[in-house]
C-alpha cells in the first residue's frame, strides 16, 4: 500500500475518533482523485436525523474521494411535549402527595410533590362535661383521616338561688342566710345583723315635780335590757308678785313670788321711775350761725340731762344794689344779716363778718 493511501486512512480514522477535527481537513483531501477539486473534499449527502424532544437534527456527509464524514445540524431540539399533571401518590391530611406528567413525543414523565391537606375537623363536643368546680375537656374529629384533638374547657361556678333564713336573728345573736348550687347542691352561708329590741310600753318609775325631772322606762322582752329617759319637770305653782324694793329714777326695784308646792323663789326687776326734771336752763345762747345750749336736773336724784336750742335766723337789711341791669344783662343786689354788719364775738367763738358766718 502506497504511503499516500495509508496517511489518508489514518487521518480518517483519527478523524473519527474525534482528534482530528473536520474543519483541519478543508482543502487537504488526500483522496487520489481531489486533485481534479482542487485538493478540496467532494461532499455528498449519505443521510439525516430529525430533531428529538432533547436532541438537535443532523445531515451526514461523505467525501467521494477519501471517504471522510462530516455530520452537521440541520435543526434544534424540539422540546417536550408535556400532558396534563395527574396524581400518581396522594396528599393526606400530614404527608404531601406527588403529581406526574408525560411527554407525548418521547414519553419521559416529570413530578412534582404536592402540599399536605391539613386536618378537616368538626365540631366541638363534649368528651368530659365540666363542674361547677372542675373544668371538662372537649374533643373534635378529622372527617378525613379520623384524627382527633381536644381542649380543655373552664369549669362552670356555681349557679345560688335565693338566699333563705336558716337561723332567725335576735336582739343578742347575729342570724343565718343560706343558699344551695341548682347543679351540685353545694351550699353558702352569711350572717344576717342583729335584730332591734323589741320594746315594751314606757312606764314611769319616778313622778316629775316642779323642782325634780321624772324618769320612765322600758323593757326589750327577748333579753331584758332596759332603756330609761327623762320626763320634764312640772311647772312652778306661784302665788302673787310681793314688791320687796322699790324702783326709782336711778334705780331698778325688785319683786318675787313663791312656789306654792316647793317653796321656789321667783325674782323679778321692775324697771327704773322716769326722772322728775326741773325747767330748762339756757347755758349757750343760740345765733343765726350756732345752736345753743340748754339744762334741766331731776328734782330726786340730781342727773343732769343736757339739750340743745335751734340757731336764730338771720336779721337781713334792706337790698343794696350791686349791678345796674342793662337791656342786655342781668343786675345784681345784696342784702346782709345784722350782725354780719356788726361784727361781733358770740359765745363758743363764732363771729359773723361782712363775708359771712
């Protein structure tokens, strides 16, 4: 075989088994007969693939002069083709399921896990009725897988009645309310106050007099005790007024009369006589700007009551004018007390002047 032939077979072997790549054999076809294409391979078609859901399609080739192959893509993968997803294990109330789906092509099956359903319970119902002093418990059940879970429940206290009187209450001892639970029969008690004496009639043990109270009492008739209180005392049967001094002007006087049953002496003043006073005596003389003065003593004991005497009124001369009127203006004129015109002393000290007290 010549050297030729056999590196042409090498390169095609070492081609395929992929270290060599086609692309190094453009224009160095070493078949006999390249020379007529210029050295360059003579591909011809030998056959195909169509593309899969995963995989791309492909064109094989061949060289007419060396019998290399090429392969090149002719499409791309197409992708799967996936159906409805349908339950292939099912969910429970605590574990999750898993749904399946397949590709109508190539028939390769995809899965995906599907969440827990979680319990699907009932209604409360008692499983342990609660007391008055303990609670109960009540339970409910999953309609799907029969689980079951329970709460507790508080007791339910007691339901009383009406309180009623089990010991009455006295004067001297506090009594007894009871009340009983419509459900267990248990019972409560309470103490009642005492109860009011129960009084009889007051009756007198000691008779009121003018000079002395009365005392009554009465009596509780459960324990005995006594309650006693005051009677007013009588009034005083007096005889007649008896003057034991007599008033004067200075002076109140004095009378009493005596208690006809006890002997009480009752004492009374009588007002003071009215002075008898003398005439007046004028001690200041009045004038037309100054009261004056007067006196009279009592005749009996000598007190002295002061007065007073009105002012005098003016001795006013004849008017003097002071301003002649005229037909647009009104005149003027003056008139003057007498003893303004004469000035003088008075008594106490007041003078009358040409200008007036």
């Amino acid at each position: 075989m010549k050297p030729r032939r056999i590196l042409a077979i090498l390169l095609v072997v070492l081609m395929l088994a992929g270290l060599v790549p086609v692309s190094a054999l453009a224009g160095e076809c070493p078949g006999l007969n390249s020379a007529a294409n210029g050295g360059n391979h003579d591909w011809r078609q030998i056959g195909s693939s169509e593309p899969t859901c995963t995989a791309p399609g492909y064109n094989n080739y061949k060289c007419i002069y060396c019998g290399t192959t090429k392969r090149e893509q002719s499409g791309s993968a197409r992708g799967h083709s996936f159906g409805s997803w349908s339950t292939s294990k099912a969910a429970t109330c605590t574990a999750g399921g898993e749904e399946v789906r397949a590709c109508s092509v190539c028939g390769v099956k995809e899965t995906r896990a599907t969440a827990a359903l979680g319990h699907s319970f009932g209604s409360w119902s008692a499983s342990k009725n609660a007391t008055c002093t303990a609670g109960g418990e009540e339970a409910r059940a999953c309609s799907r897988c029969g689980a079951k879970e329970t709460r507790a429940t508080a007791a339910l206290g007691h339901s009383f009645g009406s309180w009623s009187t089990s010991r009455a209450a006295t004067c001297v001892a506090a009594g007894e309310e009871v009340r009983a639970c419509s459900r267990c029969n248990a019972t409560e008690t309470r103490s009642t106050p005492l109860a009011d004496h129960k009084w009889g009639k007051w009756k007198t043990t000691r008779k009121a007099t003018c000079d002395r109270k009365g005392v009554e009492e009465r009596k509780c008739s459960v324990c005995g005790k006594k309650k006693t209180r005051d009677i007013d005392r009588l009034p005083h049967t007096y005889g007649e007024w008896t003057v034991t001094r007599e008033s004067t002007c200075s002076e109140k006087g004095e009378r009493t009369r005596t208690c006809e049953k006890c002997g009480h002496v009752d004492v009374q003043a009588i007002d003071t006589l009215p002075h008898t006073y003398g005439d007046w005596t004028v001690t200041l003389e009045p004038t037309c700007t100054q009261e004056g003065g007067r006196t009279h003593t009592c005749q009996i004991c000598g007190f002295e009551e002061m007065g007073s005497v009105e002012k005098v009124p003016h001795d006013f001369g004849d008017w003097t004018v002071t301003l002649e009127p005229t037909c647009t203006e009104e005149g003027s004129q003056t008139h003057a007390c007498a003893a303004w015109r004469r000035p003088k002393a008075f008594p106490g000290g007041a003078t009358c002047s040409a200008n007036g007290p």
